[in-house]
C-alpha cells in the first residue's frame, strides 16, 4: 500500500512540474520574447509516450502523453516528431517499470528510431 502512494504522489508532482512547464513554453519561446502568436516561426512538439498495459487502466493504444501532444499540435500547427525506442519497451506495465528504473540508476540514453534536424525550430515543446 506505501508503494502505491508514493507511486500516485511521485505522478501527481511529475503532472503538476509538466503543467507548469508547458504553460510556461507557451508564454515565451526559446529565444525568450513573448510569444503572442506560435504561428510566427516554426513550432516542434517532441513527446515519448507509452501504450500497451498501463497503471490502474489496462491496456492503451494511444498513451496519455501522445494525446496531450496531438491536442498541442493540433491548436497550433506544429510539427511532430515521436521518439521511439528501438528496443520496444515492454508490454506489461511491472516490467516497463523495471526496465526504466534500471536506465534511469545507470544513466542510460536507449537508442531511438528517426531523426530531426532541431535548428530550424523558434519553438520546442518537450
């Protein structure tokens, strides 16, 4: 039962930092002027979101970050660029978690599949 907590508390701050994160990315872009219209300059949206067996839900084909992303894509025309391990993470949510935790204490960076060039971009949501 403690795990559980501290596994909703840990998602709740995480949801909270990424609110206020993005609200912040659509105040000013990252060159630091007010950006009163996205359609100024090129705008990229970069997400990494996990289907399959989810928390306390089942199994998802499109994940919660992946629809948040096609929300902010779609309102002002951004590009899109998904990142996509080449090692597909596990189906089942414990070993997914396992296997995050471990790169995580070994600092580890997964190969993913695609590339994008960044430069052209005035604005990037992460």
């Amino acid at each position: 039962m403690y795990m559980k907590k501290k596994i909703i508390i840990i998602a709740s701050v995480v949801a909270v930092l990424c609110a206020a994160g993005v609200g912040w990315v659509l105040l000013y872009n990252n060159k630091g002027r007010e950006n009163k219209e996205m359609s100024n300059g090129k705008t990229l949206v970069v997400y990494f979101s996990r289907v399959d067996e989810n928390y306390n839900v089942g199994t998802v084909e499109v994940g919660n970050t992946e629809l948040l992303a096609k929300e902010i894509i779609a309102k002002i025309g951004a590009d899109e660029f998904k990142i996509e391990p080449k090692d597909k993470y596990p189906a089942n949510y414990q070993e997914a978690i396992e296997r995050a935790t471990e790169e995580r204490k070994t600092g580890a960076r997964p190969e993913y599949i695609g590339d994008i060039d960044i430069a052209d971009y005035d604005t990037i949501f992460f």
